[in-house]
C-alpha cells in the first residue's frame, strides 16, 4: 500500500508543479518583439569633426583613432589602428586612411603592412590594401601619410630605416610603386598634378613627379632652403594654396611655393622680438602650428627658456600671428599643449590637446579674440595629433 501512494503521489507532482507556474504564465506582459542590431551613422563633417591620434604609448599594438564632435564636445567612435598607426582623411572628408602594422603574434612573428579605408559615417572597414612591409612605423605626423592633390594616390612614408615612398592607387586599390628617397623624409604633396617634395637632410628638397599610373618620371632636388645644424625646421607644414608655412627651431618662419617647374623659397622670418630672444622663448610640440586661413592667423606653441633638445617641450602660451604682416597679435594662455589645430568652418574654434592629461582645450576663433568655451576630458590614452574636418 505504502508503494502504491508513493507512485500516485509522484505521477502527480507534475501536474501539481504545473498548476501555478501556468497561472503566473498567464499573468506575465507579452514578450517584447526581437530588438533589431544596427550601427547608428555620425552625421557629417561640419568642419568641426576632430580626429584624434592615439599612440597608446603603454600599449602600441593597440593603438586607435578618436572621432570626436569638436564644437558639442561628444566622443562618436573609434577605429583601431594598431601598431604605430598611421592616419589621415581624405580631401574630401570621404574616406578615413589609415597604414598601419600587424602581427601574427601580436607583437612579433610576420609582419603585414597594410593601407585600410574606412567608412566616415559608420568608422567600418571599407577596403584593405596590402603594401610592403615598410612603412615608418612612427607617431602620426602630417607629412608621413599624405593623399596626392586629386585623391587618387596614397603616399606612405617608409623606413627600414633607409627611406622611400610608398605608393597606393586608391581607385585600383592597390599597391603601384616603392620610390626611393635617401637621406629624405617627409611628404610634401603639390597641389597639382601627382607630385610630391621631401625634406632632405642637406637642407635641400627632393621633388618626385609620377606618371598616371603612379610611376615615377622625374627627381630633381633643389637648393638649400635652410640649415639643419644652425636652424632645423620642424616638418608639420600649414598650407595655403600652393605655399607651406615652415617653423624653425629658433622660431623662424619659411615660406615655400610647389608650384611651375620647381620649389621655390623666401628668405626666413623671425617671429620673436628683442625682448623674446633674451627670454629664450622658441617653438615646441609635436603639432607645433596651426593656421586659420580666413582671418590669415598663424598659430604656434611657444614657450620660454628653450634650450637645445626643448623643442618638444609643450606650450606655456600660444601665440597668434597675422600671417600676412608676422606681427604678433596675441598670446593665448596654454593648457601645457603639444599640439594644436584649427577649424575653418562657419563657427571656427582652436584646440589644443595636452597629451599628458589626454584634454583638449576649446577656443573660439573670433573677432573677440580667443575666449575658452569647454575643456573635452581625456580622450584617448597617448592622443598626440589632431586632424579637423
């Protein structure tokens, strides 16, 4: 008898379970529907849109690219850029390059260099391009990953640590050429034609043109602009047109023009007065000026009591200069920058990034001088350059 209630109790104790759990079943709302994944887009460029070079100093396999809202301040997105990334946007703000390194076993093991495009809405891969495994592998300089004047080549700075450009047709998406450059670095695009110029250790520029295939046709170097041992230039140029802007270590200013058959060159200008020189203010950072094309304003990190190995000392002041007469025309307190840029839009700011914090200081650029509006709180590890767009 004992067995017998132990059997009926057990054939019911599933449909005693079931009871209340169908009740509670009943009484629950409906399932919500299934949540569909998407990626939002960024808006578009307003000219504003900054792009922010993260070395990762204390992890360089892993370096990246912040995409950041200048003017409201709001962090959008990111791309990896692996090991010593470098980066840079196309002329028509369509594209985000970036040639960098990998590794099969992270940080060693085979190498491959690659050229990646990605999407400027949505920061996905777009394409890969594989080149020589070459490429400097360095902070991100302007000059060292330059699109040619129309956006059909790429120009990729290498160092093994001898030098040569890399060249990558963007159209065919492919690699087209390797083009020495001994004893010069740098690329200094011309704004017409597929031609570019490099700085060459003697003081002199080497200018290379290609063909449409991106093939070179000529070289030609030319005289001396400036002295490497008394007076080095830093190689982060502003453009105007067919001129660049070059600062000196001692604060002196070169114009060049890529223009007609060959470079030609204007005899410097110092930027400092009497009174500077005694105070021993030069130059310093790593992106060291900064031009706002429609009020003709250069700006250039300075900071006093330079001295030799100073001139990548942040900024104590930054100062303001109007380009077409090189007075001065203000000293804007610094937040210690290393590297400053300006937008050219309708509502233009000035931003200086102070790479030790990771902050970004947020001026206007107005008739008003250079009020701050907001302070962008630490983006990125090791930012140390700016792109705008």
């Amino acid at each position: 008898m004992k067995k017998l209630r132990k059997r009926l109790w057990l054939l019911m104790l599933p449909v005693c379970l079931a009871a209340p759990l169908a009740g509670a079943q009943d009484g629950r709302p409906a399932p919500l529907p299934e949540e569909e994944m998407r990626v939002e887009k960024a808006s578009a460029p307003d000219g504003n849109r900054l792009y922010v070079s993260d070395f990762a100093f204390h992890h360089m396999v892993d370096g990246r690219l912040h995409i950041v809202d200048g003017k409201a301040g709001r962090y959008l997105g990111m791309v990896n850029t692996s090991f010593g990334g470098l980066t840079t946007v196309a002329p028509d703000g369509k594209a985000i390059y970036v040639a960098t390194t990998y590794y099969t076993r992270l940080y060693r093991g085979q190498r491959a260099d690659v050229v990646e495009i990605h999407d400027p809405q949505t920061f996905a891969l777009l394409a890969e391009i594989d080149i020589p495994a070459r490429r400097a592998q360095s902070a991100t300089y302007r000059s060292l990953l330059a699109p040619s004047a129309d956006g059909r080549f790429l120009y990729v700075q290498n160092a093994t640590p001898a030098t040569s450009v890399t060249v990558v047709d963007l159209q065919q998406r492919k690699f087209v050429s390797e083009i020495q450059t001994p004893g010069c670095w740098s690329i200094q695009t011309w704004a017409q034609g597929h031609r570019f110029s490099a700085i060459c250790g003697d003081g002199r520029l080497l200018t290379v043109t290609l063909d449409d295939n991106g093939q070179p046709v000529s070289r030609e170097r030319s005289e001396a602009f400036f002295d490497p041992d008394k007076d080095p230039i830093y190689i982060h140029p502003e453009v105007v047109g067919d001129e660049r802007y070059f600062v000196s270590y001692n604060a002196n200013l070169y114009k060049v023009r890529l223009a007609g058959d060959k470079p030609t060159f204007t005899p410097p200008v110092s930027l400092l007065t009497a009174r500077d020189r005694k105070e021993a203010w030069v130059p310093g950072g790593m992106q060291v000026m900064a031009l706002h094309r429609n009020s003709n304003t250069l700006f250039v990190n300075m900071h006093d009591k330079g001295e030799e190995g100073s001139h990548k000392f942040p900024s104590k002041e930054i100062w303001a200069f109007d380009l077409g007469t090189l007075k001065r025309t203000a000293r804007i307190p610094s937040n210690t920058a290393s590297s400053i840029v300006a937008s050219q839009g309708a509502e233009p700011f000035l931003y200086s990034l102070n790479v030790e914090r990771g902050e970004i200081d947020v001026r206007a650029i107005g008739k008003k001088g250079y009020p701050k509006l907001r302070t962008i709180p630490r983006v990125g590890d090791t930012a140390v350059f700016m792109e705008v767009n």
